[in-house]
C-alpha cells in the first residue's frame, strides 16, 4: 500500500474529527506538516528512495497520531511530491531532445544518379572487402618458395647485366693472374748471425782444451766459443751494462777489422760497446768497443783498438797478468804517421796458449788515424779454430803455378 492510498483513507475517516476542532483551509494544512514530512520531500527532490521512503513512514506515523487533517495533508504532500518528480523528469527530457536535435546530422554519402540502376553493384564496390580466408602452412610455404626464387633469378639477370661482353672466339684468351706473393717478414741480418745453430765440434774442443790448461777464454764478460746473449743498445740512452751497437762510431771501428774477416764464409763482425765504468783507461784510450767476429751464433774471435805508446807498458801488464806468463816478442810494429819515414818501431807481444792465442801490436796500423791523434795499438783474441780458418782460407785463395 503506497502512502497516497494510506493517506487518503485515513484522511477519509477521520476528515470529520479534524475539522470540528479547527478551520480546515490550505494554510493550516500546510503548517500542520511535520518535520519527518518536509525530509520526506526533500528526499524524493534528491531522488533518494530509500531515504524517501523511510521518511514517508515517518511521516505517515506522525500523520496518524495528530489526526485526520495531519493525514490529509500527508496525502497532498504526497501528490505534490509526484507531481514534481513528474514535471523534472519532463525537464530532463525535454533537454536531452533538445540537444539531440541540435546535434549536426552525419554527412551521408553522396548517391549517384544512376544508383537505381546500377544499385548492386554500387553497393558490391562500396562494400567493405571480405577478410581473407586463413591459408594453410603449404600455400604459406609455397609462396616463400616462389618468392625466393624470383628474387634469385632477378639477382642472376643483375650479374649478368654487369659483367662485361664475350670476347669472340677468335680473340686470345686473357693469360691468368699471378698469385699474389706470399709476403715475409724482414730479418734482420743482426738477429741472423746473433742466433745460435748447431756448434762446430772443433769450436767446443778449443773449449775444452782451454779449460784443463786452466787458459781465461773471456773478453770483458764474453767467452769466446760461445754464444752472445748481450741486448742491443738504445740509441741516445746509456745503457749499464754491456750492449750490442749498431750504429754510430762503435760499427765505424768494427770495420776497421774487415779486413780480418774478408777471406771466411758466413762471418760478420758485431761490436759490443762497454759501459763508461767498465772500459779500462787503456781501452778507452783507443775505443771502449769489443768487436767480435761471430759465425753461426757463436764467437771465435775479439778485436780491440787500444791506446797507443802512452798506454804499451799497462797493456803489456795487464796481459801478462791474465794469461800468467810474459809475452813473446815478435817481429817490430813500426809507427807510420801520414806516410812520412818510420818512427821508432816495437816489437809484437803475443801470448800462446791451449786453444787460444792473443797479439798485441803496440803500434796497429798507424799510430795517428784520424780521430786518435796519439797512435792506437791493436788487441787480438783468437781462438785456434779461427786461426786455423784463416790459415786455410789465405792458402785456398792463393793461386797455385
């Protein structure tokens, strides 16, 4: 039962009872109302139904417990609330058909004039195209296939097209390229005689003799028969410890001794440069250079450009002490300066031993050669596999009657 209905029959039984008491005018009704009657309405404004309706019953108790008139005014109150609810929903209506109505139309597609006649197949060529039907994995594949190889027989008509025209058949055939040459590195001619190969059997017995007769092999740290394991020098940079030069005045004195070379096969001689602390005065005097002659790795000889007439006597000391014993005298080495008549001469000193002999001449060559203003003397360190070399290859060059 709604609370109109309710409303009016209460207000239909007791609008009697209400009226004998007082006046019964729309004023009076409408100030009868009750507060649980005025949030009634409110909540039907708000359309709030739940609200609305707990306050409606509310609204009717009251109605009941202050007689008929209270009752019939919660029917009017009732039908007033309707009306209103009826005439927002009208409202609101009413707006949204205006806004419809003010809304721009959808442009519609032009039709052609002869769309009557021709209207199917207007409508097929307008109509959206049919999505494809799924293909199978083979079409898939066959396709790829087919693809592949028109883009192989496009690349074979590009070739084709870039390669140049047939010589005739008469024409001579183009001679084939060479090979590119296999590129080899550089050696160095140093590296190659510096680098040890097998030993000669001869080479090792001077060593070995030398060794019982208790004879000193060594040259300012290098024995003679074996192999040179001294660094090369940095050019510009001093260097503590002995090195091998190669350039500059240490090579200009090694070709002093070419000549004792020139005649044997596969020699070469490599100057070792001695440091400042390790080069005697007497050495000094002359070069602080030790020239080695070398062949196959190993050493077999030394040469030294010592001091000159200043120095003999410390030479001469110096040697007899090394080799413990005095030096035998030889023919005379003669002083030649700029070839003017022989100066004072002296004779060769020359110590034999076991597997080694050693010469010194206090005079050399010529006692005032170039930047030795004073004389330079010659020291040689020989073993008896070199000299025996040398021996037999002055006897090979010379020519036989």
């Amino acid at each position: 039962m709604t609370a109109m209905t309710f409303g009016r029959r209460i207000s239909t039984h007791a609008l009697g009872f209400g009226c004998l008491l007082a006046v019964c005018t729309p004023a009076t009704a409408f100030a009868q109302q009750s507060k649980a009657c005025v949030n009634a309405s409110l909540m039907h404004a708000a359309h709030n139904a739940k609200e609305a309706a707990k306050w409606d019953r509310m609204c009717r108790i009251s109605s009941v417990k202050s007689g008929g008139d209270g009752a019939s005014g919660a029917a009017t109150q009732a039908d007033a609330r309707k009306a209103r609810l009826e005439q927002q929903r009208a409202t609101i209506l009413a707006r949204q058909q205006q806004a419809a109505a003010q809304r721009p139309a959808p442009q519609q597609q032009a039709q052609p004039a002869y769309q009557p006649a021709y209207q199917p197949a207007y409508q097929a060529y307008s109509a959206p195209a049919p999505s494809p039907a799924p293909q199978s994995v083979g079409s898939i594949l066959a396709r790829m296939q087919a693809e592949r190889a028109r883009r192989q027989m496009l690349m074979q008509q590009q070739q084709q097209q870039q390669m140049p025209a047939q010589a005739p058949a008469f024409a001579a055939a183009p001679m084939p390229s060479a090979p590119p040459a296999e590129v080899v590195p550089a050696v160095d001619p140093l590296d190659a005689v510096l680098t040890p190969g097998p030993r000669d059997t001869s080479l090792a017995n001077d060593q070995t003799v030398a060794a019982r007769a208790k004879t000193d092999m060594g040259v300012f740290g290098v024995a003679l028969g074996d192999s040179l394991t001294r660094a090369k020098c940095v050019r510009g940079a001093h260097s503590a410890d002995p090195c091998i030069a190669e350039n500059g005045f240490s090579t200009a004195v090694a070709s002093l001794f070419d000549s004792r070379i020139a005649k044997l096969t596969d020699f070469a001689n490599v100057p070792l440069h001695l440091p400042e602390g390790q080069c005697p005065d007497w050495l000094k005097a002359g070069s602080c250079d030790v020239v080695l002659a070398m062949s196959g790795g190993y050493v077999y000889a030394a040469f030294m450009v010592v001091g000159g007439e200043d120095t003999q006597a410390v030479v001469e000391t110096q040697l007899a002490q090394k080799y413990g014993k005095k030096a035998d005298k030889g023919t005379a080495s003669q002083c030649k300066k700029d070839g003017s008549a022989p100066h004072p001469s002296a004779p060769l000193r020359s110590w034999t031993m076991r597997g080694l002999r050693v010469e010194y001449d206090p005079y050399g060559a010529s006692c005032a050669n170039g930047a030795w203003r004073r004389g330079t003397g010659q020291l040689v360190v020989e073993t008896d596999t070199f000299r025996r070399m040398m021996t037999e290859a002055s006897t090979t060059a010379e020519p036989k009657m």
